[in-house]
C-alpha cells in the first residue's frame, strides 16, 4: 500500500469517527426518536443539548443545592383474595398488597406477564405498595389452569382483569374513584385491552405504566410481531409511560418505539424512558446474575412510576 493510500485510508476512518461523535452530540429528545433519553452514544458520554427548561427530567434543588426529595416508605401487608369475571363466572384469585399503615391509598392494578405472578413478579407489586398504594394483583394464570410462561395467549383471561377492575374500585380502602393500570412484560397487552377494547380509560382508569410491554396480540403470525404493533394503541387515550433496557429484545423495543412515536405525533401524553447498560427484566432478575445496572434502573424507574400514577390519580380523589 502506498503511503498516500495509507495516509487516505486513516484519513478515511479518522473522519468517520469525528462525523460519529458530532451527530451523537446531537443526540437528544428532539430528535427523531421515540424515547425520551438518548441511549448510546460513539466514544464519549451522551450529551443532552436541550435548553434547561425542554429538559423533563431536571431538579434544580438537587443540581443546584444538594436537595434529593426522600422518598416516602410504608410496610407493606397483603392478603389474598378472589373475585369473579361475570362474562363466564370464572373465579380469580388475586392478592392485594397495601401500606400497613391505617389509612386510604390510591388504587393500582398490577397485571403479571407470561411467566405468571411467582413470587420474583409479586414483589414488582409490593414495591408500589411501598410507595403508598393499594395495589390488586390478579393472577389470571391459575384462575385458567394455564401453566406459567404459555406461548399461546387465551383471550378469556383479558376479561379476567377487567374484571378486576371494579373488584378494586369497590375496596373501602382505596382513596380514588379511578385506578391506574400498572404492568409488565404480556401483562402490557392484557391491560392495554382493559383500557381500550373495554373502554375503561373512558370513566375508571387515570394512567397506564408499563414495563417493557408486549404490545402486540400474542397470537398474531410473526411479521405482526415484529413489524407492527397491537391496532388497539391508537386508541390509547391515557397518560402513558414505559420502560425499556437499552438491550430489550429487538421486536419488542421495535413496535414500542414506532407505536410512542406515532402517538407523540398525534400530540397524546406519553413517555418512554429506555436505561443503558441494562436488559430484559431488570425490575426483577435474580441476584446470582443481578447487575448494579439493574439495581439502578429498578429504583428509579418504581420511583418514577409512582409519582407519575400518583400525580394522575391526585385529581380523582375520593
């Protein structure tokens, strides 16, 4: 090679990587994108170059000052329950997770995902219930006799939450006459339906929280899976929010992101929030292979949600 070729070649390389690192500077939430981080970036650290005031996430009394707001902890009790679905008569258990502490709270629903409600997804549960919440958490799997982790997904058990729904807003204990739609992973398609398809969003639900969500039917054929999303989204009129890890699976991050970004278009309220350096089930991976990324995504994405379902149900107070 000669010395010009060499001297072009690195030329070539050098070049690229500066042109990389100057449209990763620009990276941020006005972008084309449908998050609202900017996960990834080439050679340095994300730079977020927004004006102060377009930046949702900032606290002037912690840059500024020092000042974390301390987060508000209650022990939580539970105790189980069952409640009927009036479409067939099926009876489903379900356990309600709630401060100890006398007292009303805000209603959640909690809907489980494809692995079921084991004892790893009840404490996604018990960790709202934490933040001050009476939480319902249905168990639509053994109501069916339906093994955990089914490929197949029965549409009976879409009413089995709805049902759930007027089962928590007839509790005494709760403090709203609305709930919010809390969920995970199939469980996101599930109360996407109770939303929608039975029109709860109309008069009884304020929000829907969702971590990486299954936002297709899943027995749609496989280009569906991959290329589109669940048509029951545009209907979604709630405020929304969701999170990812940045290496979620391709499918699913692929219909979330053209779904949010389809909904930010038509001007709807919803925000999805994807964390780096973590993957699918970082809210409850076990300790043997649980990572301080994990931790961190965990902590601030309850933190998050909470204050987001509490804000949206604080109107609906009964």
């Amino acid at each position: 090679m000669t010395k010009l070729a060499t001297f072009l070649l690195v030329f070539n390389i050098l070049s690229f990587g500066f042109a990389s690192t100057t449209f990763a500077q620009n990276i941020t939430p006005k972008s084309n994108f449908s998050s609202d981080t900017a996960v990834g970036r080439v050679l340095e650290a994300p730079i977020n170059t927004l004006p102060q005031s377009e930046k949702w996430w900032w606290d002037s009394s912690w840059y500024i000052d020092g000042i974390i707001a301390p987060p508000k902890n209650y022990e939580v009790i539970s105790r189980e329950v069952s409640y009927i679905n009036p479409e067939d008569n099926t009876e489903v258990p379900a356990v309600i997770f709630r401060p100890k502490e006398e007292g009303k709270f805000p209603a959640v629903l909690f809907q489980h995902g494809r692995r079921g409600l084991d004892e790893p997804v009840k404490r996604l549960a018990k960790r709202m219930a934490a933040r001050g919440f009476v939480v319902l958490a249905p168990d639509v799997y053994s109501a069916r006799f339906i093994d955990e982790r089914p490929i197949e997904h029965l549409v009976e058990t879409e009413g089995d939450v709805n049902a759930g729904v007027d089962f928590l807003l007839k509790q005494p204990d709760i403090s709203t006459s609305k709930v919010c739609l809390y969920s995970h992973t199939r469980g996101g398609y599930y109360t996407l339906q109770v939303a929608v398809k039975y029109k709860r969003q109309e008069n009884d639900v304020a929000c829907y929280v969702s971590f990486y969500p299954h936002w297709q039917n899943p027995n749609a054929e496989e280009p569906m899976q991959v290329y589109r999303y669940a048509k029951e989204v545009d209907s979604l009129t709630l405020p929304t929010m969701i999170f990812f890890g940045e290496y979620e699976q391709y499918q699913r991050r692929r219909s979330v992101e053209t779904a949010v970004g389809f909904m930010k278009k038509a001007g709807k309220d919803v925000r999805l929030i994807i964390y780096p350096g973590v993957g699918r089930g970082f809210d409850f991976r076990t300790p043997n292979v649980r990572t301080f990324a994990d931790d961190l995504a965990t902590k601030d994405s309850v933190q998050r949600s909470a204050a987001f379902m509490r804000k949206h149900l604080a109107k609906w107070a009964k």
